[in-house]
C-alpha cells in the first residue's frame, strides 16, 4: 500500500491478484461495453472553473447526510460478491468506512451478513435490498436490517433482468460454474487468490442461507439467491417497502426526473442516481448527464445522491456541484479491498479525501456545502448570468 498513488494502482493490484475470471466481473459491463467509458468519459468532459483570491488555508469536507455528519462526501457503494474477490471483503469495508466515518452500503449480494454489519457499524452501514420472488423474504430482510439497528435502506431498482454481460459468458459464469480448462488454467497463475479459493470455495451469502433450508451448503444457497433476484418490480413494492421500513428509505438507479418526483410522491427519502455502474443497459446516459436535471426537479425536497465512473476526487467534486449531496464509489473500493483488505479498502477512501481537499483549494471553496454550479462552465452567458444570483 506504501507505493499506492491514485485509484489505478490499487486497480492494477486487483488485477495482478485475481484470476481472469474474477477480474472480468468487476471491470464487465454488458453487451458492448460502451457503457463504462460513457460513465468517465462525462467527467473529462465537464470543465470546473476555479474562484482565485480565497483563503483555503482551513477546509472542510464533513457532509450531513440523514441527520449524521461524515468526514467526507464519499461513501462505499454495494458491490455484490465481494467475498469471492477477497474472503469476508464486506465486513472489511464495513470496518474501512467505520474508521474512515462514511457510510457503506452492504450489497444485496454479500458474503457477510445484515446482523455482523449492525455488530461492527450500526451507525455507518446502510443495507442494499433487492425483490425477491418470494416477497417474505425481503420483508424479513427489512424487519432483519431495523433489528440490526440499521438506519438507512436502499433498495435498487435498476435490475428488472439480468443483462447480457459477455465476459462473464465466456469465462464460464454461469450457476453451476462451467469453467473452461483456459479459465483453470490461468486462475492458477495467481496462488493468493488460488489458496483461498481451495480454503473457503464458493462464497456464502450469509443473509440468504436462513431461506434455503437447515445446514444449506454454499451452491444451494447461491442457487437459490439466482432464482430470488429474478422478481418483478414495480411502484407496489416501493409503497409496501415504505410502509415497512421507519428509517431512511433511498432507490437506488433513478435516471430520470419523473421517476424521481414520483418516488418523492410516496414518501421515499432519497435517490441515487446510478446506471449500476453501466453493468445493465449499454447506451444509457451517465448519470453524470442526468443528475442535473433530477436535481432541479426534486429541489430540496429529497436527498439526491451519485454513483457511477468516479475515480478522482475531481470526479466527486464535479458531481456536488452539479447536484449531488453525496457521492459513492463501488469499483475503487473494491479494487482497494481486493488488493489489501483492510488496509486496501482504507487506502481507497484516503486517496478521494486527499484528492477531493487539494481539488477543493484549487477552485477556492472551503466547505462542501459551498459547491454548486456556480464553479461549472457557463455553457452562455444566460447561464453565466443565472450562476452569479
């Protein structure tokens, strides 16, 4: 970690350390991937410009969100499977986030379970909930979250099926595995990851394995997990979902204003706006070139939140000024727990914090709440004029 300078060395960490396999479902997205270079490339393409003569000498980055403040305005999205990229990776970006006062959202798909995560960070872990088939599961699963003393839910809606992610197709991922003799073969070419493999083999969904039945062996439980994701959703489920969960209730996937206001409408808190990291629809938007427009039409009313192609702390900054009240990252913290565990997950918030405060000296603010569209490029001089008010 001592010669780890920016987001992309921890990536390249991940990669050295992970069979292909691994490495694929992490950087895929689906069809032809123009996804994923939409998502970062909205950022090089936005210009901030700096306000010169401020004293910067004291900032701060602290951000309220829901009530609590945090050290910064980065938190850890979910990211399913951790587990299989480092054995019992959920619970240690739990701890990261806890000692780095962000939150963290568990995924829905995690090796660790809902009641260790109210255990090790009560006040810090946020829960990602997915419809079952079965909607007794996920009504257990809310009812399982307010027992664990979790105060935010996030339920992700941009999932109404699987997608077409062809990496994954052709190293053989599939429920059962089918791997290639090419994939075992390379796969022993990255021993760490090898011996924990032979050590713990298929990651366990600990929050799913109540409903598969006593004494339920890993496969059956992933099986299992397989067939419940593949639920319908629809607005039924966020009023029932709200009318279970008393804490802060966020959907996660908005990417267009009417969808926002009518979440608004039934009483939801927040949104993020995300494109699953583009791993669902390829020639979607980023939310990037979204998010200004959600902003202007929920206003103040409801919490509006970001993920997607952020790997700089020139990134988060860009996305608070156009609307944002918090930013979340899922592939640098997972390259950063892949890499290092801990310590990796720690590195990864450490680098955005640093970034974000040199980022924010360099345009002249001091405070988080002091950003907005003010320091954007006018796109022409109504919108210079509109910025100056």
């Amino acid at each position: 970690m001592k010669d780890v300078v920016n987001i992309d060395d921890l990536r390249k960490l991940a990669k050295k350390r992970l069979p292909k396999i691994a490495y694929d479902f992490i950087e895929g997205g689906t069809d032809d991937e123009v996804g994923l270079v939409t998502n970062e490339q909205a950022f090089r393409k936005a210009r901030i410009v700096p306000r010169y003569l401020v004293d910067v000498s004291v900032r701060d980055q602290s951000t309220t969100l829901f009530g609590r403040t945090y050290s910064s305005p980065i938190g850890i999205a979910p990211t399913g499977l951790a587990g299989l990229f480092r054995h019992g990776a959920d619970l240690m970006l739990a701890e990261a986030a806890r000692d780095a006062n962000v939150p963290f959202i568990m995924s829905g798909s995690s090796t660790g379970s809902i009641e260790d995560l109210g255990k090790l960070a009560p006040d810090h872990g946020w829960y990602q909930l997915y419809s079952a088939k079965d909607q007794a599961v996920s009504e257990d699963m809310i009812k399982r979250s307010a027992d664990a003393g979790l105060r935010t839910l996030v339920f992700t809606v941009d999932v109404p099926e699987g997608s077409n992610r062809e990496r994954n197709t052709r190293n053989g991922w599939s429920r059962p595995l089918r791997l290639t003799w090419k994939t075992k073969f390379e796969a022993l070419l990255h021993p760490a990851w090898m011996m924990q493999w032979f050590r713990h083999g298929t990651p366990y969904f600990d929050n799913w394995a109540k409903y598969a039945g006593p004494d339920a062996s890993a496969d059956k439980v992933a099986d299992m997990v397989a067939y419940q994701n593949r639920a319908p959703m629809s607005w039924k489920h966020v009023e029932r979902f709200r009318e279970l969960w008393k804490g802060n209730f966020v959907l996660k996937g908005i990417m267009h204003p009417d969808d926002a206001i009518r979440a608004h409408s039934l009483g939801v808190d927040g949104v993020m706006v995300s494109n699953h990291g583009a791993r669902q629809l390829d020639l979607a938007p980023s939310p990037l070139e979204v998010l200004p427009a959600i902003r202007d039409a929920v206003g103040d009313k409801m919490t509006v939140m970001f993920d997607g192609g952020v790997r700089r702390g020139l990134d988060a900054i860009i996305a608070l000024c156009m609307g944002a009240k918090f930013v979340f990252v899922g592939r640098p913290t997972l390259y950063g727990v892949t890499a290092g565990g801990v310590e990796g997950a720690a590195k990864a918030l450490q680098i955005f914090r640093r970034e974000i405060d040199i980022s924010m000296a360099q345009i002249g603010a001091t405070k988080i709440a002091d950003l907005g569209p003010q320091y954007m490029m006018w796109k022409d001089e109504e919108d210079l004029r509109r910025n100056r008010r």
